[in-house]
C-alpha cells in the first residue's frame, strides 16, 4: 500500500547512503589507487567480497531506489521485510566488526578514520534508527526472520567455495585453512543463531509498535 512519504524517513535515507557511501568510496578508491589498472576488475571482486562492503553497498542500492521512488527495483525494496532485512545487515556489521573482529586496527590519517567511523560505525547506528523510526509499525511477518538468512548463509556458501581457490578468507570465522570445517561449523551456527535472535527481536519491536504506538500511515513500504 502506497501512502505518505515523510520528510524523516528522506532524512534518514539521505543519511544512510551518504555514510554508507563515503565509507566504502574510499576504501574502493584506496585499494584501485594501489593496483595496476589491468587488475581493477579482480580488485572489484575483492573489495565487494567483504561482508562490510557488500552489505553497504546493498544499503546504498537500497536508499537511492526508495529515494528515487520509482522503477521495478523501488517496487521491491518498499516492502517492510526487505527495508528490516538491509537494517538487520548493517546493524550486523557494526555488531561483528566491534565485538567480534575487535574494532578498527591502527588508524593515522583521516582517510583510515572516515571509513570505520562511517562503514563500521555510523550507518550500522543509523539503520537500527531508521527501522526504529521508519519501518517497525506491525508490517512483519513471522517467517521473515528466517527469510532473512538467505543472505548471510549464500554469504558463507560464497566463501567456502571461493576461499580455497584464492588462497585466502576475509574473516577468521570463515577461514578453513585455520579453523577447519568443523570450527567453520561451529562459527557459521554461532552466527547464523544471532542473526536470527536479531530478526526475532526486530519483529518482536515490530509487533510492540503496531499494539503501542498510535496508528501513523505506512511509509513507502
């Protein structure tokens, strides 16, 4: 159902994709600049093989589609399910990257600093924000928390088959060379866990809005 796009909702996209945007712009940009330009395209693959810059990416595609506010593409991610599932992703990211990865290694310049604070930090705010404000309203439905792990799961699929023909694993948890399949396993259960226990929570916030909150027309969801 189509109805009022609010000015917040614009603020809050606007926000997620220029975040979002600055953060993995210069981590593209960066890792171009120290490649020849015959190897651009292998380097592409790379830096959008990792979770953090997929996902992202992902963020932007979807804030400019609901921005633009037409197109097949725009008719799809209006949907509160798939607006929750990029929300539960990037929140995802800032949750890994802090508490599971560690945080951000050592940082110099401003260049090393803009992109943890955007790509790690702020977008990863600013999507649990933006379903707080935006999507929750009792639109979810019971099985999309589990719809939700076709995307982490095609993820780790994704990298056990291309991490032993490159040689190498963006993250420990999926590295099979260190930890083997069974550590990989126990890994890839631990998280796929918490991705659900997130989704759960999500439309648990989403079921406590719809009995709580007075009734406002859905966004374009």
């Amino acid at each position: 159902m189509e109805a009022t796009y609010s000015g917040e909702q614009r603020v809050w996209l606007w926000a997620l994709l220029l975040s979002s945007l600055t953060g993995i712009s210069i981590w593209y940009t960066q890792r171009l600049a120290a490649a020849p330009f015959t190897e651009w395209g292998a380097e592409s693959v790379v830096t959008f093989s990792y979770f953090t810059n997929l996902t992202n990416a992902i963020v932007i595609v979807l804030a400019a589609a609901l921005l633009r506010r037409r197109g097949r593409l725009y008719n799809w991610v209006k949907s509160s399910s798939v607006q929750a599932a990029v929300c539960l992703y990037i929140a995802f990211v800032g949750l890994g990257f802090w508490f599971i990865l560690g945080g951000p290694g050592e940082l110099v310049t401003l260049m090393d600093w803009l992109p943890e604070l955007t790509a790690h930090t702020l977008s990863p705010i600013l999507g649990v924000v933006y379903y707080l404000r935006v999507v929750a309203g009792g639109r979810l439905r019971r099985r999309d928390p589990f719809i939700w792990l076709l995307y982490p799961i095609a993820y780790l699929l994704y990298w056990l088959f291309r991490g032993p023909r490159v040689g190498y694993y963006p993250y420990f948890f999926v590295d099979v060379a260190a930890l083997g399949y069974s550590g990989v396993a126990l890994w890839s259960g631990a998280l796929i866990v918490m991705f659900l226990l997130l989704g759960t929570l999500m439309l648990f916030i989403d079921r406590r809005v719809q009995r709580t909150a007075v009734p406002r027309p859905s966004q374009t969801v």
